[in-house]
C-alpha cells in the first residue's frame, strides 16, 4: 500500500506571515503566526506534487484525510515541560566536559573553565546546555560508565544552582541515573535510544522529557558509506516506529523533541537533503532540533573557505533551519548565532 508524506513549503516570515495568517492565506508552524506556510508537497517513495493548501479539498479522500491529520500536526502548539517556546529559535548551547570532542575537545574538562563556558552560555542567550562527558564524534571509542559520570558531575551541581534548564548529553542509563538527582529537564540521548536498553525504562519511570535521534550504526562505523533508500522518507519512517516502540513500552507524554541526526551516519548529499527538507517532520507533530554546528558538511561545501569554528556556514545553516520552522538549535557558537539571527529579523521586520 502507497504511503503518503506531507512535507509544509513556501513559507512567509514576519510581519509577511501574520498577514497571510490573519487572511487564512498561510498556516502557522507549531501556533507560530511569524512563520508560516501556504503550500505543502505531497510525497510518495515513487513520486511528488506540491499543492497550495486552499487545493486540499479537491485531493482524493483517502490522501486528504492523511493531509489534513498532518497538518493538524504541523500546526499545532508545540510544549516541553519547562522549556518556553515564545521566541524562536531556542539556543541550545553545548558544554562538553572531553577531552576528545571533534571541536573543542579538552577547552572545558576544567571544573573552572566548564563554569566559565556556563556563564557564558547563558549571557550569550542559551535557554537550554547540553552537558556531555562522553565524545560521539565519528570514529570514538566508548569509555567507562564511570569514567563519563565523573566528567559530568564535575558541573551538574553548579548548573542546577543556577536554576537552569539542563539536558544532559549522554547514552548510558548509568549515568542518567546518577544525574537525576540534579533534578534534570532533559535526556539528549544521540543513540536514539537504542545503546542501552535499559534507557526506555529509565525514561519511562522517570517520565523525563528526551531528544529521540536518528543515527545509523555507531560512533565508530557511523560515516562508513552509510546508504538510504531515500534518506528524507527512511528517517521519517524510523521516527514513526520509534515512537510506536516507545509507546509499546509505556511511554505516553509529548515531551519529545526529534533530531535528524545531521553528521551521525550521513554523508554531505544526505545533510543536504535533510535540512533542505526539514520540515516535512513537522508532520510528525512534536518539537524539531538540529544539530548544524560546525559539522563537516560546512567545510565540505566551503572548501578552501573552510574556517575551525566554521560559524560562517553554522549562522547560514541556521537562519535556513529557522525558516523552515526549526524550534530547538543545538550550537557552540550562540552569540554568533543569536547575532545573526537577530540582524536577519531586523533585516526582515517588513
């Protein structure tokens, strides 16, 4: 049987948004009136049609009854406990407590200079940091359960002092466990849940909110020629099991947010293809981050204008990602981020 995939495109920005809003010619993202769409593709594994959305009604029943039930879910408010979704895009801003990440390996696996990164982060206007004391980068190997704890608790203790929202970064139970105590707002487990099986149970007793990735194999042998049948659909359709799994298992709030995997078992034509088409996992109906910064795909396209903090290609991939209705951005770099964004808004008020 045909399967259909709705995919939101042709998007108004600002003050252009609100007034297609008010005159129903466009539909917010997430309950967003400033960034909003008015045409959706319709997509099969064999085909694809892109439709103004005041076209719905003339489609075939059974692909509009699917349509319209995406686009309740495009368009619906999307909420995470704590976490405020009022001014978009919300900075998640990354803390690696490793000596061996693949950007900034060994500048914060000091208890002063974690603090430090901390502070800074937040001044710079993370609303999210994400702690992780253990490097997936492609090619690294595991460590110790303890090894990763230890990392990790060197900055839990001052983070929660500060009352902020913290995720933490990491794919073992073992350690989530340990955190707990630190009164955690979110699990970013990179390994979609899947390296440890006993992390749905921890998720499910816990009822923490979490980030499901997508990856395909490991750390180690993740950028080995991965291949797709179709990169868009195939993730899409993991999501979609993956979400049924967990609800098998027991877990039944909204409090997900999902994450392509940009990086994690992708080539640069795969990248590519993932973030020109984001937004057909709105669809999906729950909260969507990306992880763009600093990745390989920058210097793969920029070449000999290839730079070690790569922010110019991280502020462009962003700016992208957020007018295709990206809520969460995971970045080093937030100020130079932020900063960005907020010339590009001023830019685009009228």
């Amino acid at each position: 049987m045909q399967k259909y995939y709705t995919r939101a495109c042709n998007f108004y920005y600002n003050t252009a948004s609100k007034e297609n809003v008010k005159k129903k010619n466009s539909i917010p993202i997430g309950g967003n009136k400033s960034l909003s769409f008015d045409s959706i593709e319709i997509i099969t594994r064999s085909n694809k049609k892109k439709i103004n959305i005041k076209s719905i009604n003339n489609l075939p029943s059974k692909i509009k009854k699917k349509v319209l039930i995406d686009i309740n879910n495009i368009s619906k408010v999307k909420k995470i406990t704590n976490l405020k979704f009022n001014n978009l895009p919300i900075f998640m801003g990354i803390l690696n407590i490793t000596p061996d990440s693949f950007s900034d390996g060994g500048k914060y696996n000091k208890k002063d200079s974690a603090r430090k990164q901390i502070n800074k982060l937040i001044f710079d206007g993370a609303k999210i940091i994400d702690v992780g004391g253990e490097s997936t980068r492609p090619g690294s190997k595991e460590i110790l359960q303890t090894e990763e704890w230890l990392r990790v608790n060197k900055v839990m203790s001052y983070l929660k002092s500060k009352n902020f929202f913290t995720s933490l970064d990491t794919r073992k139970s073992f350690v989530m466990k340990k955190a707990l105590k630190y009164k955690l707002d979110l699990i970013n487990d990179v390994s979609g849940l899947s390296y440890d099986k006993e992390t749905i149970n921890f998720l499910k007793d816990s009822k923490l909110p979490f980030v499901l990735h997508h990856m395909k194999g490991n750390t180690e042998n993740m950028q080995k020629n991965p291949t797709y049948n179709n990169v868009l659909l195939d993730i899409y359709d993991y999501f979609e099991d993956k979400l049924q799994l967990i609800r098998r298992k027991g877990i039944k709030h909204n409090n997900i947010i999902l994450d392509p995997g940009i990086g994690f078992g992708k080539n640069m034509k795969h990248n590519i293809t993932l973030i020109n088409n984001i937004s057909i996992f709105h669809s999906l109906g729950l909260p969507l981050m990306l992880g763009i910064s600093r990745k390989k795909f920058i210097k793969d396209i920029s070449g000999q204008n290839d730079s070690k903090q790569r922010i110019g290609g991280t502020v462009s991939s962003s700016i992208f990602s957020m007018l295709q209705g990206i809520q969460i951005l995971r970045v080093h770099d937030v100020n130079e981020v932020r900063q960005g964004i907020k010339v590009f808004n001023k830019l685009n008020y009228n």
